[in-house]
C-alpha cells in the first residue's frame, strides 16, 4: 500500500481533526500515514503521496505551523516532478481570502512540478460544522496508488 505523508496547518484544531480522521481512515484501508504539525521540506519524500490539508488565518495567510514549510518551498523553490498530491483548503466564506492559503500552496506545488490527483476539497466554515465527515466523503473518491 501507499506511504503517505499528511501536512497540516492548524489554528483552532479543526485541521488537525480532519488530519487525524484522515489517517484513521488511510491506515485503515492498508495504507501507511506520517503525520506532520511542523513540516519542513526535508520531511517530504518524492516517492511518497503527500496531503496537505491547511486551514487559512487572517487575510489569506498560512497557518504558523506550516509557514516555515512554506517558505522553504518558495524561497528553494525544489523540483517537484515526481510527488503526487491532494490538498485540503479550509476556511470561512463570509472572509474576503476564503481558502486563501491552501489555494497558495497548491499553485506553488502546481509551479514546482508537483502532480495533483484530485481537485482540491475547501471547506467553508459557514457551511460544515463536521469538516472531517465531509473530508472522508471527498477521500472516498480517488484512490492511491503506491
């Protein structure tokens, strides 16, 4: 099965919830999931599936515990050919910059050669009081390959 690594940025938690059922899941179904809260690019293997999945913070920002991340995927701005990824983007509809920080992160990986699989899921607060029910529903419907 499947190695995965699973990056996320949390503010309030809900993030790291729908992070942990993911894995619940993933691991479940043979897969085995790294579960990173203070990601640097050194941890992110090519050969390995990543899923980022960010909460978005003030005008669009990152969250604190993926900024360094980030930030060294922009200013080292790697080769990505070869990773394969989803995205998971959430935020709050009423705000200007809805989602604005997993849209960031999947054009840099998007500019840096990485493959996304799936379009990316974005969760409006407004809209899901269970985010991690809706996020199993969206991994139901693509499969991973090693």
């Amino acid at each position: 099965m499947a190695q995965i690594d699973i990056v996320v940025g949390s503010v309030y938690g809900a993030a790291m919830l729908v992070a942990e059922t993911l894995a619940d899941e993933l691991e479940r179904k043979g897969h085995h999931c790294t579960l990173y809260e203070e990601a640097r690019l050194a941890d992110i293997d090519p050969s390995r599936f990543l899923l980022l999945i960010s909460a978005t913070t003030g005008q669009g920002d990152i969250p604190p515990n993926l900024q360094p991340f980030a930030t060294e995927l922009a200013d080292q701005g790697p080769w990505l050919k070869g990773l394969r990824y989803a995205l998971i983007a959430m935020g709050d509809s009423s705000y200007t910059h809805f989602c604005g920080a997993g849209r960031h992160l999947d054009g840099l990986l998007q500019e840096l050669g990485a493959t996304r699989v799936i379009p990316p899921l974005e969760l409006d607060a407004t809209l899901h009081d269970e985010p991690e029910r809706v996020a199993l529903d969206w991994l139901q419907n693509w499969d991973i390959q090693p």
